[in-house]
C-alpha cells in the first residue's frame, strides 16, 4: 500500500459518499443538503485528478465545478423559496424501478467485463513515463489551439448560445425584468 | 509515477456514473436531477483521464475540458429551465411538469 493508493482510497470513498448523499434521502431530500454534498464529490474529484498529474484540469474542477456549477445551484434553490411540501422524494413506478435495474444490471455487467478486460492496465508499471509539465497549462493548451481548436471554437460559441438561452428562458414572461 | 492501477479509476468512475443514473431515473426534484447528471459527467471525466494518464497523451485532458464547458452550458440552462417551470407551476416536481405548453 502506497502513499499514493492511500489518497486514492479516502478521495475514492468521500466522492462515492457524496454522490449517494445526494442521490439518496434523507441528505439528497433537502436541495441545499443535496448542493454541499455535491461540493464533496467535487472536490474529492479534484483530488483524484491531481494524482492523475491532471493538474489544469483539477484547477478548472475547483473552478467551474466547486465553484461556479456550485454557486448557481445554491443560488437558484435559495431563489426557489421551496416550500417543506415541495421537498420530494422519490416516486418509484414500475418503470422506474425496470430502468434502475437495468441500471445496475448493467454496471455490475460492466464492471465484470472491465476487471477482466482491464487487466492489461492493472499493472501501474505499464503507464507511460510523463514529464513533470504533463497535464499543465502549456501541454493541454497546445492540444486545445492545433488539434482540437475547431472544438474549442464550437465550445465558446456553445457558452455564448447557453448564456443568451438561459436569460430568455428565465425572463419573467410579463415584460418585466428579469 | 502512477502508483494507482487505471482499472481502481475506471472502477470508481463507474460507480459514480451509476449512482447519478439511479439518481436521474429514480428523483423527482429537478435540482437533485441535474446534480445527478453532473455526477454521471464527473465519472465519464474521470475515465477519460485515467486513460490519458496511462497512455501519457494530454489529449484525454483536452477532451475533459470540452465536457467540462458543455456541463456548464448545460447546468446555465437547466437551472434556468428549473426557475422558468417554478414560475409556471409553483414547483419544480418533475412529476407533476406534465404540460408542455401554456
């Protein structure tokens, strides 16, 4: 056991906390409940991405996750104002319950034909060797401007398009201001 | 050094994924919804780093940072979905967003 498999076994179980606090009541019953349980995950995530020697990308995590995807969820379940009626559960009809077995068919299915089809990856010493800027700002920016620019291109204007949809969206329908 | 085997990643990932599934399929709550969906993409992000971890390749990173900006458009408008169906039904109870229009 590593210093390493040590960290990836607390991050591990706090993300897998997190994801069933919000998922399951009576944590997940609660939408504020449910947001700093989500705060978590993401942030455990983060973690596992710097172990991972993703470090941009576990700076964007803490950013736009933890941070701003955090933000406006608390601010729109404080702007909703719910009522403790409106604060449901669950309703579990049988088709529901058909999908959530399947669900989990499917998983356990998955993780059986991963475990065996993974095996070729289950030694850690059959990783490649990266340099220490690998995951930095330098290495995934250059790979964001030459191979993939025309999606990152298409992503800003996606962000532009979202931002204009949801203030239309959300706008009071009787003129006023928003 | 990567002292970690991919396939502990994959596996958590997985899991992740599944849990936000059961979570889209079985909540009422809208918000709780979309928190759901953001753990399914968290999981799916974590797969694909793994990888890009093992093969040594910064690409997998530039695709997470693709899905990341497609999250986030998606939570701008889902949450303004959410305060548009409130405005209109009083409550944001999937269950009970039965129409469409009007």
């Amino acid at each position: 056991m590593t210093a390493q498999m040590v960290v990836f076994w607390i991050l591990a179980v706090t993300s897998v906390a997190g994801a069933l606090a919000v998922v399951l009541p009576p944590f997940g019953r609660n939408p504020l409940h449910a947001a700093v349980a989500l705060l978590i995950t993401f942030t455990s995530l983060a973690g596992l991405m710097v172990l991972l020697s993703a470090h941009l990308v576990a700076a964007l995590q803490v950013l736009v996750y933890a941070g701003a995807v955090m933000v406006l969820f608390t601010f729109v379940v404080m702007l909703l104002n719910l009522r403790r009626q409106d604060l449901t559960g669950y309703r579990i009809t049988a088709w529901k319950a058909v999908g959530v077995a399947a669900m989990i068919a499917l998983s356990v299915k998955m993780g059986i034909a991963l475990t065996a089809g993974l095996s070729a990856f289950d030694d850690p010493a059959t990783a490649a060797q990266v340099a220490n800027d690998f995951g930095g700002v330098k290495a995934v920016g250059r790979d964001l401007l030459t191979t993939y620019l025309v999606p990152f291109e298409a992503t800003s204007l996606l962000l532009l398009v979202a931002i204009v949809g949801a203030v239309i969206v959300a706008r009071r329908r009787d003129g006023g201001a928003a | 050094m990567m002292d970690v085997p991919v396939s502990w990643y994959v596996i958590l990932a997985l899991i992740l994924f599944g849990i936000g599934t059961v979570g889209v399929l079985t909540r009422r709550n809208l918000l709780v919804v979309l928190m759901s969906l953001e753990i399914m993409l968290n999981g799916v992000n974590l797969a694909l780093l793994a990888f890009a971890r093992h093969h040594g390749d910064a690409q997998g990173q530039a695709a997470v940072f693709i899905v990341m900006a497609v999250a986030a458009a998606e939570v701008a408008v889902g949450l303004a979905l959410a305060i548009a169906l409130f405005r209109h039904d009083g409550s944001v109870d999937l269950d009970r967003a039965t129409r469409m229009k009007g």
